[in-house]
C-alpha cells in the first residue's frame, strides 16, 4: 500500500509539472482530478448556504452521540474527526480528521435539500494533502476538486454541479487520501437558493373516515403497547427522538410493521425549537433525521416539533433538512387524556398525539374507542400527506 501510494504522489507531481497533461482520473488506486465547473443555471431564489455547521462552530444537541460533529457523518466517527480550535480559517474551530488506518480516507458528509434542475456552488476551505470536496446524488456526473496539497496552509475547494430533474438531495462529502495525512477543513458553503418552506399542519385535509395516530419521544417502551399494536394491526406514525431510538431500533421496528406505519422525525434534544437560532434548528432536524435514515433505512418526511414549539425559521429550517411537512395535532390521549382541540368528536382527517409511556397500552385503546364511536379508522399519515 506505502509503496503504492508513494508511487502516485510522485507520479502525480511530474504529470502536473509537465505541458499539457493533467493528474490521472479516478480509480480505485488514485484520487480523482477536478473537471471544468458547468455554466450557473438560472437561480431559483436568492443564494443561501445551505449547509449545516458549515463552519463547525455549533455544539452539539443535548442528548446527542458521544462525540458527534454536529451536521456531518464521518465514517471514522471520533475515533478519527473531531472539532479542534488550532489555527480554523475562520471562527474559532474547524474540522480535522485524522485516518485512522491505511484503507481509510477519513470522509465526513452531510445531505443537502436542493431543488430539481438547479446549479449549485460548492467550496470548502482545507488543509493537508489530497484534499477531496465533492456531491454524489445531483443527477449528473460532478468531478470533485482536490488539492496535492496545500502547502500547510488553507486553500478553497470549489466544484459546480447542476441537480437533474428528479434530484432533492445531494450528498455533499470531503476526504483525505490513504496514507496521506490527517487533514482540516473549514467555511463549508453548499451556495444556491433554499427549498421552499415546509408546511405546518395539524390535521389532514380528507373526507376518507380515517384519523391518524402519533407516538412522540420513546423513552418508555411497554410489551403492553407493542401488543395492542400487534393485536388491533394500528398504523402508527413514530416520533421517537435518536437516543431511545438507537437503543432499542427493534422495539421501533416492531410497532411500526403495519402497512402505513412509519417513523419519523423529532428533533435530536427535544429543545424548544422556537428559542433556537435557524442554524441550531437545522443541526436538531437534520441530525435526528440522519439517525432515523440509519437506523431504519427510511429518510422522515415529516418533523413534529417538541411540544409543538415552532416558528418560520423552523419551517425553512425543516425544508433545508428535506422535510417537507411541519406535524402537530388537533387532539390529545396521552397519559389518560382524552382532549379533542375542536368541539365535537374526532373528525376524518384528526392527527391524534400520544407518548411512548407507561400509559400507553390505555391511551390506545381510549383513542382507538373514540375513533369507532365517530366511525373512523386509524390509517398513515404519510400515505396522506405524501
């Protein structure tokens, strides 16, 4: 492998010193070279950056992973990234990796909400050899760019890319080399205009004889719940937040194995979102919804704010996390409630909330009464809202 890699660095240095030839394409053996940049497409709004932690400057979530980079997924985990305070470009932290064995390149990537047939602009500034900054998913082939090195000091990565029609998200990802080195990377910038703002709901609009239950937090998990569950075949839309969601992923598994059944997204700490600035918003939705896409292989649409606390940053917040649907509830059963937030009894289209408790094996049953006493049926609420 050293002999290998040794090899390509200096074969590396004599093609880009050398009149008309390039450094090598991509292979399995080789870092990639970086290609022409395609011409801007029109904008679809005014230019943000859509990254999250671009800067690597925010904590993390109460209740977060051991040593988690708020925003990004490395695929060393700590034991290779971590934030530092040497010498960032700018601010006061950066992030440095350091691959901890010879077949890692130390990536650390975040997914990014973008909108169809669209041209972005990504940069990075980075320390180190063999740099690499690029975005898988656009729907069109991107050369990343990379630096040989950057002399100890920082240099900007820059690559465009335009998303094809059916594109959402991209991956956006930075890595070393093998066996070149740990390396730094700082002012991230996904640059290009934001996806509209999520919608904020509290029932569903239908005139199908169906109402929607929702189980939020997760901490306490009963046999009792799981087999009423089980037992009535009850669609359930889960909110459990990525703690006790990652302890126990089979329990989750479990309740939600009915057809329409889904889990879903809320938040990382259960902060009041509304006292958060957009950028800490952001790293709560995105970071729980990493956690659910990993845990469960199914990316959330749907965020149901902690204690319904939410406001216009949390709306564009969720969007820029790919949620399209912002889910409160217009009636309450938990923990032996029963309030119906409209006069009358439960209505087609009711958003029914309740909490993984103690309670819950009753909670069910008391809401399950009240949705036959008004003649409707418990169905997914994904299956509605998308």
């Amino acid at each position: 492998m050293s002999t290998r890699l040794s090899a390509l660095a200096a074969s590396v240095t004599l093609l880009t010193g050398l009149t008309g030839l390039t450094a090598p394409a991509a292979s399995a053996d080789q870092p990639p070279a970086s290609a022409p940049a395609p011409a801007p497409a029109p904008a679809g709004g005014p230019v943000v950056n859509l990254a999250t932690n671009p800067g690597f400057e925010l904590p993390a979530p109460n209740l977060a992973d051991w040593g988690s980079i708020p925003g990004w997924t490395c695929t060393g985990g700590p034991a290779e990234a971590a934030v530092t305070t040497a010498a960032p470009h700018t601010g006061t932290s950066a992030l440095t990796v350091t691959p901890a064995g010879a077949d890692s390149t130390g990536e650390c990537a975040q997914t990014v909400a973008v909108q169809p047939n669209t041209t972005y602009t990504a940069s990075a500034w980075v320390r180190g050899s063999f740099v690499h900054l690029g975005a898988t998913g656009t729907g069109n082939d991107v050369a990343p760019a990379w630096t040989e090195t950057t002399g100890g000091g920082w240099q900007q990565l820059t690559t465009r890319f335009t998303t094809g029609p059916n594109a959402r998200s991209i991956r956006l990802y930075v890595h070393g080399w093998y066996q070149q080195g740990p390396f730094s990377v700082d002012d991230v910038h996904v640059d290009g205009p934001a996806p509209a703002p999520a919608v904020q709901a509290g029932s569903v609009p239908t005139t199908d004889k169906v109402v929607f239950f929702t189980v939020d937090d997760g901490w306490q998990r009963t046999p009792e719940a799981e087999k009423f569950i089980a037992d009535h075949h009850l669609p359930i839309t889960a909110f459990p937040l990525p703690m006790p969601a990652g302890t126990d992923p089979g329990f989750f598994q479990r309740v939600t194995a009915v057809p329409g059944s889904s889990v879903q997204d809320h938040s990382v700490s259960h902060a009041d979102l509304s006292k958060l600035p957009l950028a800490q918003q952001q790293v709560e939705i995105c970071d729980a919804r990493d956690a659910m896409t990993r845990l469960f292989g199914t990316a959330p649409v749907l965020f149901r704010p902690p204690s319904f606390a939410w406001n216009a940053d949390t709306l564009q917040a969720a969007a820029n996390c790919g949620i399209r649907t912002v889910l409160t509830a217009d009636a309450d059963f938990s923990w032996g409630a029963a309030n119906i937030w409209h006069p009358g009894p439960l209505q087609p289209g009711d958003v029914v909330l309740m909490h993984w408790s103690d309670t819950l094996a009753t909670d069910l049953q008391r809401a399950l009464a009240a949705a036959d006493a008004a003649g409707l049926k418990p169905a997914g609420v994904v299956d509605y809202l998308h």
